[in-house]
C-alpha cells in the first residue's frame, strides 16, 4: 500500500488514521452486537491540514465511513444500532470548515453534534452530552499536551464507566521535556513522578515513561468491572529513526487488547512502507537522481523480537501442569510485552518443533497458528512444558 499523494509530508497521519480505521470498524461491530447505541467524541477533531475536500484524509471522515459501514453491517445481522458523534474543535476556521461537512453528511441512525471550543474547558460538556450508559470511545489526538494529556485532566473522562480511549501520547516532546526543572510540576501529572532516568539508553527511557503513564491511566479507572488493560503503539518519524508518538490504547475488555493489537501488527508494514516510501522521496530530493528499485526492494520484515527472549517467556509462563491459554492469557502477555501475537506463535512453534512444550488440544497440521486463544469460546486450548 502507498501513501496517498494528499497524504504526502504527513506519513504519520496515514499511520495513524488507517490504525483508527481498521480497529474501530471491528471494535464497533462487536459492541454492536450487544448494544443498540454507539457513541463517538473526537475531542480535537480539526480539520487541520486536510488535503481532500470530502475530509476522507481527517479523522472526520474516517469516522462518518465507519459508522456508516458498521451501521449498514448490523443491520444485516438483523441489528438495528444507532451512532453518535461528537466533535470538539477550538479553531474557528476549522470549525466552520467541520459544521458545514457535517451538515452535508446527514445519515439515518447516525447523529452528529459539533461543539466549539476547548476540550479542557468542555470536559463536563462531553460528560453530559455522553449520558450515563452507552458505550463511548473517546479519541483524544491534540497537536500538543498541555491541559490534555495529565492525568489530572483526563481523570474525568477515565472515571466514566463502559468507555474506551485512544490518545495519541506525544513522547518526543515530552521526552525531550521531562528532565526540565521548568516543566517539573507538568510532568508531575502526567507522569506522577520525576526521576533521573539519564542513564537509561534511549528504547529503555521509551519504554519507562510509556510503561509509567499507561500505569497511571489504569490507576483511575472504575473499579467495577473486568480489570483495566492499556497497550501502546509507536509511531516513528517518516525519515528519523525516532518515536514522534504513541499511540495509547485503553480498555477493560481481554477482547479489545487482542483486536487492537492484531489491527496494529496488521499497520507494522504500513507503516515501514510508508517510511521507506518517504525516505526514498527524501533521498531523491537531496540527491536530484531518480531511485530505480521499488520502495518494496526498502521494506523488509523486521524481527521485533529476540526469538530466544520469546521462548523464555513462554517456558517462562508454562508449567507441566497443564493449562488453558485463552483470549484473557493472550491480553495479559500482550499487555505485558507489547509484543505481537505472532511474536508468541513463532516460538511457541519453536519450542513444540524442539519438544519442550505441547498443546493437548492441537489437531491436525498447525503451520503459523500453533495456539488458538479464541477456541472454546476464548477459552482457549490447553497447554504445558514438557519435563526434559
């Protein structure tokens, strides 16, 4: 897949946007399943920076094509779910821009409501605009973080009970930012600590500073309920071989883990793609001479993994008294390592070829898939390490 030409210089959007896609248009039809009313609030929605007049490069649309997707997908399961949306923008132009494409996307069972202003100071309108029980997946994607991304400033939304988030974490800036003096009472809450990480390499003070805000956002949640789960994924700079942002997913559902981690291992090759796409144009442009090789000959699957730490953790988590893997299992190792599914298969596979694991309920030829989580009705099949 290549990048769309109006997507051009802004690589990460097409990232970004076609995770939004393809997780919410799943997520989506298996809440319908169980609920007749959807709702929907894009707390900084824009348009910003759009390049198609019909907003299909913009959350906006993206959103408005998938609530029409989904609704007509349903209906043809004999289930009858209403959307609604909610988008807030402060800009005035963009605003303007926003009301006149929504009122000339009216679609029976979706509805759409457009406030203007600033999310901080909108924050009990949301609330009240959400009601007390529909489901509601709140899509929080500023251009900065200041007043949006502390937990102090979320902490309203996070209480809300049958809700879910995606927030885009800026952690470059925030990187660069934390070791400040100046910034020390921001970082405070968003962080809830500030340490001296300066001697941690850089993938290690990444992954500390992820790890300790996805632990904060889970710390606010409901108690009532399944335990809260969040997962993150980055999103690198088209040319720099830097994290710009991730993007943070957060739930309570085993289920909504493991969707959103198979949709975002699906957008790992879109997104080498769309880097190498943009490196290509970029060396081009230095260099004036045209590349003849594809981008394709640039983009190479990458092992993400260390295979033996994989193995480790699987005889890690295995005992010689059986047990079932299930969807829950497979959320809690996901959430843990913020590896891929695939990842886990790989060298389950392994460790079955060298005889030191075995699944009881593997029947037949098992070449990629050596676990099935989703079996028995997510309970899973029953595995265990062989005694050598």
């Amino acid at each position: 897949m290549q990048v769309p030409a109006n997507y051009r210089g802004r690589e990460q959007a097409f990232v970004k946007h076609r995770l939004l896609e393809t997780y919410l248009q799943r997520l989506f039809m298996i809440i319908g399943l169980h609920q007749q009313s959807i709702r929907y609030v894009d707390c900084f929605s824009g348009p910003w920076q759009e390049e198609s007049p019909d907003l299909q490069d913009t959350s906006i649309g993206i959103a408005l094509k998938i609530f029409q997707k989904t609704r007509e997908s349903l209906m043809k399961m004999g289930r009858e779910v209403r959307f609604h949306a909610l988008f807030i923008e402060k800009d005035r132009i963009a605003f303007q821009k926003l009301q006149g494409h929504l009122a000339g996307t009216a679609q029976a069972g979706i509805s759409t409501t457009a406030l203007p202003g600033d999310f901080y100071e909108l924050r009990d309108s949301i609330l009240g605009w959400c009601g007390p029980d529909d489901f509601t997946f709140f899509f929080v994607d500023p251009t900065g973080w200041k007043k949006v991304v502390e937990i102090p400033t979320l902490m309203p939304l996070l209480k809300r009970h049958n809700s879910e988030f995606l927030i885009n974490f800026m952690y470059d800036f925030l990187s660069r930012t934390q070791p400040q003096a100046y910034f020390r009472e921001d970082m405070l809450a968003i962080f809830g600590e500030v340490r001296d990480i300066g001697s941690l390499s850089p993938e290690q003070r990444e992954e500390y500073l992820i790890n300790l805000y996805k632990q904060r956002l889970k710390g606010i949640l409901p108690s009532r309920g399944q335990k809260p789960r969040a997962v993150s994924v980055p999103v690198l700079y088209p040319t720099v071989e830097r994290t710009l942002y991730h993007l943070v997913y957060l739930t309570r559902h085993p289920r909504g883990i493991t969707v959103f981690m198979d949709a975002s291992e699906k957008l790992d090759l879109v997104q080498r793609r769309a880097r190498a796409q943009a490196q290509r144009e970029d060396r081009e442009s230095r260099t004036g001479q045209r590349e003849l090789f594809p981008v394709s000959a640039y983009v190479h699957k990458e092992k993400r993994v260390d295979p033996a730490v994989a193995k480790a953790y699987w005889l890690n988590r295995l005992s010689s008294t059986p047990h079932n893997f299930g969807v829950e299992q497979l959320a809690d190792m996901l959430e843990e390592t913020g590896w891929f599914e695939s990842d886990f298969q790989a060298a389950f596979g392994q460790l079955e070829r060298e005889g030191r694991v075995k699944n009881l309920d593997a029947t037949g030829k098992r070449r990629t898939k050596f676990v099935h989580f989703e079996a028995h009705g997510n309970r899973g099949e029953s595995l265990k390490k062989e005694i050598l």
